[in-house]
C-alpha cells in the first residue's frame, strides 16, 4: 500500500543501525512506524536495568502503533536488531489517513486485531505450555512459517532475548535449540548466522 511505504505528508524515511534506539519508553507518542525492511525488538523496563522483551517485529509490520489511541508517553522502547529503515507516520497523518481511505482503515483495523488474538494466544501459550513448545511458536511467529509455509529465517537474535520471550534460562533455550537441530526443525544459514525454521516444527508445536 502507497502510504504505508512512501513518502509525504506527516510521512518520512528514516534508516536506524543495528543497535540504535527509535524510541524509548517515557518519550512522547506522536507517531508510529511501519517497517520497510529489517528487524526491530520492543522492550520495557521492568526495573532498574532490567529488560523484558514484548516482541520482534519485521518487514511491514508496525511499530508503536499505540500512539494512535491518546498515549501521550511511550510505554516501551523500540531498537534496531538489525540496520532497519522504517516509515516514520506522524499522528495526524495516520488518523487523517485511516478517515479517509478506506483501504488503510481496514489494514490496519485487520493487523491490530491479529496483533491483539497473537498477544493472547501468547498469554494462554505461557500459562499451558512447557518451555520447549514456546519457544517452537516463538521460532515459527518469528520465521513467519505456517503449516503450508516454506521454510523460513529467523534474523540473528540472542539466546536471552530468547529466554525472555519464551520465559525461561538463557541454557535451556540453547538445550532445545540443540534438540531442534538434530531433530531437523532447524538448521543454520551459513552467510548471515540467521536461524532457518522448518515447516516440520510446526507439526512439534502442535502435538
């Protein structure tokens, strides 16, 4: 869709390196990203110094997309796993988009929904689930693979980043990791270090 990926009005480019900050929880909401390409990680402290992470986001996903509904301030941070250009929308350009084009309002509407029934899911996955399963939905959300996907490719991501998305130790996720691999859900792309899911996994999470 043109306005999600090009420039205008309230619209602007904008490249962060791998590491960088977008925006950090406490700073003010006045706008929302789409992304164009790369990988971005959401977080919120917890405590002093401590991190949670909320989740990974990729190409054409949004990010901060909360601005929209009367947030004044951040409530988490958003940073640049990999070097990431995104779509800067201010506020007012959104909501003027989303009145009147009806094409957008529906995307949108559809992706916060979706957005919405992951985080629940999630919710249940964490209360019913033991740790080895998590972390297969976890590769597959990240990997974007379905049950008739081909397999895909998770960018460079830390086990502990892991851990804290799954809920567990930073070694048993390299336990399961381990497990995975001789089980051939994943293999390792060599050119990039990214993690290669395969459709096989799917199969696993939902036995």
């Amino acid at each position: 869709m043109t306005f999600l990926s090009t420039v205008g009005a309230g619209r602007k480019m904008m490249s962060f390196r791998q590491g960088e900050t977008i925006y950090a929880q406490g700073d003010v909401s006045d706008a929302l990203f789409v992304i164009q390409n790369g990988t971005v990680r959401v977080s919120i402290e917890v405590r002093k110094g401590k991190e949670v992470t909320l989740d990974i986001l990729s190409d054409e996903q949004f990010v901060g997309e909360e601005s929209i509904a009367d947030q004044p301030l951040r409530t988490a941070s958003a940073r640049a796993i990999t070097e990431c250009r995104l779509l800067r929308i201010d506020n007012t350009a959104m909501m003027r988009g989303l009145t009147r084009q009806v094409r957008l309002a529906n995307t949108f509407s559809a992706y916060v929904l979706a957005k919405n029934l992951r985080y629940q899911q999630d919710l249940v996955d964490h209360r019913c689930n033991f740790s080895e399963k998590r972390l297969a939905r976890v590769l597959l959300q990240l990997a974007h693979v379905d049950e008739y996907g081909m397999p895909g490719l998770v960018p460079p991501i830390k086990q502990e980043t892991l851990a804290e998305m799954v809920g567990t130790t930073r070694s048993r996720i390299s336990l399961f990791l381990n497990r995975f691999k001789k089980s051939r859900f994943i293999d390792y792309d060599n050119r990039g270090g990214a993690l290669r899911v395969h459709r096989t996994l799917v199969a696993y999470r939902d036995q």
